[in-house]
C-alpha cells in the first residue's frame, strides 16, 4: 500500500487500534501482537493496549514467520490460538466469541470462519497442532494436513472476507466501516 496499513484511520482511532479493542471485546484475556519493520510508530499506538510484543525480525517473512516468532510468548496454558489479521479490521467480537465458544466444544478442531461459503480470518488452531508450524512452511500447510478436523462457523460477518492490502479495499472498508458506525 505504499503506507504502514496498521496505523491508517479508522473512525476515531487506528486499524491497530480498532483490531485490539475488538479482540479485547471478544474476551481474549492473553494477546500477543507480532511487529515487524515498522514497530516503532505502531508500538506508540498500542503502548495503553494491555498486549504483549515480540518482534520478527525478518522483514520479508510471510505469515508462518510471525507466527513462529509470536507463539512462544502466548500462555502455555491456551489451548487455542487466534490468528488475527490487521488487515481485517472488521470483523467482529461476535464473530470471534463464536469461534472461541467453538473451541471449547471441539478443542481439536481448526475453526475458520466463513461468510457466504467462502473461509475468512481469523482462524483459530488448537494450540499443538499450530506448533507444527515450525516444521511445516505456511499455515496452509498446518490446514492441509488437518482438512478433516477443519469446522467452519457460518457467519453474517462479511468482515472475515473484508482484506485490506490496498489502498481501494481501504477506501471500501471505510465506506462499510462508516454506514456500520462500528464503535467499541
């Protein structure tokens, strides 16, 4: 996007912001946020934020790395594991209570949310079977090799789909953002 994503304007905050408030909303009690490059400007942002930080220091890695860097800080005690996007900014604490309320009735299970057929983000992966993606290369890789314990949770959330990697699908969130007046 040519621009930091995570510190961009979304309603009276950031989209870091925003996403933290509704993970908060959503009752994770342990966050971890993962910052790459640019930590230095977001870091400020989320300083008031009760979250721990890690830093990945490989600044082309994809996804897997962050998560690799990031997992060894969560709770030894969380059997599960929200993989949460910055770049989806909408998605609701609902959404996320559903997929946790999931969790707990199939703890062995990937829960993926999904809106009109289509899977979305954040997943949730039982805590052992994420840790395979030290010895796997991507959390598609961890997904694939688990397709039978996949379980979707229908939603009406269509910010699971909503992906902000350039600067028209921000302008498209903002517009959605806004008719929705989404405020925590």
């Amino acid at each position: 996007m040519g621009r930091t994503k995570q510190l961009l304007p979304l309603g009276n905050r950031t989209v870091i912001e925003h996403c933290l408030s509704t993970i908060i909303a959503s009752r994770v009690v342990d966050i971890v946020v993962v910052l790459g490059h640019d930590a230095g400007d977001i870091s400020t942002a989320i300083h008031a934020f009760p979250v721990k930080t890690v830093f990945n220091e490989q600044q082309a890695s994809e996804m897997a790395g962050s998560v690799r860097t990031g997992l060894p800080a969560v709770d030894p005690a969380a059997t599960g594991i929200l993989i949460c996007l910055a770049d989806h900014p909408l998605v609701t604490p609902e959404t996320m209570k559903g997929l946790i309320a999931l969790h707990e009735e199939h703890p062995e299970s990937i829960i993926i949310p999904s809106f009109n057929r289509q899977r979305g983000h954040p997943p949730l992966f039982p805590r052992e079977m994420l840790a395979e993606i030290f010895v796997s290369s991507s959390l598609r890789d961890v997904i694939h090799g688990h397709a039978e314990s996949i379980i979707y949770l229908n939603t009406d959330d269509e910010g699971v789909l909503l992906d902000m990697d350039t600067m028209d699908a921000y302008k498209e969130i903002l517009k959605k953002f806004n008719r929705g007046a989404r405020c925590l």
